[in-house]
C-alpha cells in the first residue's frame, strides 16, 4: 500500500485517545497543524525514545502552531500507562483494527529476522491548517524524529 500524499486532503478519522475521550483530526482544520505519527507500540524502547522526543518538545511544536498525535494498534488502556510512565503530554491515539493507519498507507508488511507480518511502518505526515498533507516522512529515525519534524515545519509552514 503506498503513503498518502502530499497535496491530498488528510483523511479524517475519529479515534480513542489515552482518556477514552473521541478525537478527530477536522477538530483542527482551520486552526491548527497537525503532526500526525505511526509507530508500531507503546513502551518498547524505540517508541519510548521518539515519543520522549516529542514530549521534550511540546513548546517548540505549539510556538508552531502544531499539535502532535501519534497513533498506534494499543489498547487506550495501554496507551494510559505509557501516558503516565513517560509522563507524555500530547495525544496518543488508539487504532486497534488499524484502520486509520491503513488508510494512511502505514500498515505495511514487514520483516524482522527472516520473518514476515504486518504491521505498522514507522511514518509521520504533516498536515496544514488547511487539512491538507503538507509532507510525508516515510521512515523515521526514532531517536531525531522530534528535531527532523520541528525542521520541516519552521522551514515550511
């Protein structure tokens, strides 16, 4: 499956965040940009560092205008734990049945020490006020991802 692509409107989901409370991305069109993550789950270590990255970075992503939310297959009772072990402060969001993540192109097959499943590609789209995909990063280096994306977006946007 390919990534969505840039110039296209984001596709708009609604999904569960960490508190159970219903989020959807039109919530920011026309009012905010949105870094809108993939990762594959919670509370695995390159997870942990690249949400650390964002959590460290929260004033610099809102001096640009830019709200984070990072998606992933766990549970929002998953999703909870990591929130409070990490004490992360953006919005994580629960994809169970994966749909979302399909529809952005980031359930992909993977493989990992000869073997071969889906899953979810480590991948990030910025989407302008306007709901548009401004930019797609379709490999992401877990422990830069906060400064390549905070980059893109002060040159950008």
């Amino acid at each position: 499956m390919a990534f969505s692509e840039v110039g296209t409107p984001a596709k708009d989901f609604s999904l569960f965040n960490q508190r159970g409370e219903k989020v959807s991305l039109a919530e920011f069109r026309g009012i905010k940009n949105v870094l809108l993550y993939f990762y594959p789950k919670a509370m695995t270590p390159g997870c942990t560092v690249q949400a650390c990255g964002i959590r460290d970075s929260k004033d610099q992503f809102a001096e640009l205008d830019t709200v984070v939310m990072a998606v992933s297959p766990d549970s929002v009772d998953r999703l909870v734990k990591f929130e409070d072990k990490q004490e992360l402060n953006f919005t994580l969001l629960s994809d169970e049945d994966h749909q979302v993540t399909e529809s952005y192109g980031a359930w992909d097959m993977k493989k990992f020490m000869g073997r071969e499943y889906m899953g979810v590609l480590r991948s990030t789209f910025v989407i302008g006020k306007d709901g548009l995909i401004k930019h797609v990063m379709p490999k992401v280096k877990t422990k830069t991802h906060h400064d390549d994306a905070l980059a893109w977006i002060k040159e950008n946007l």
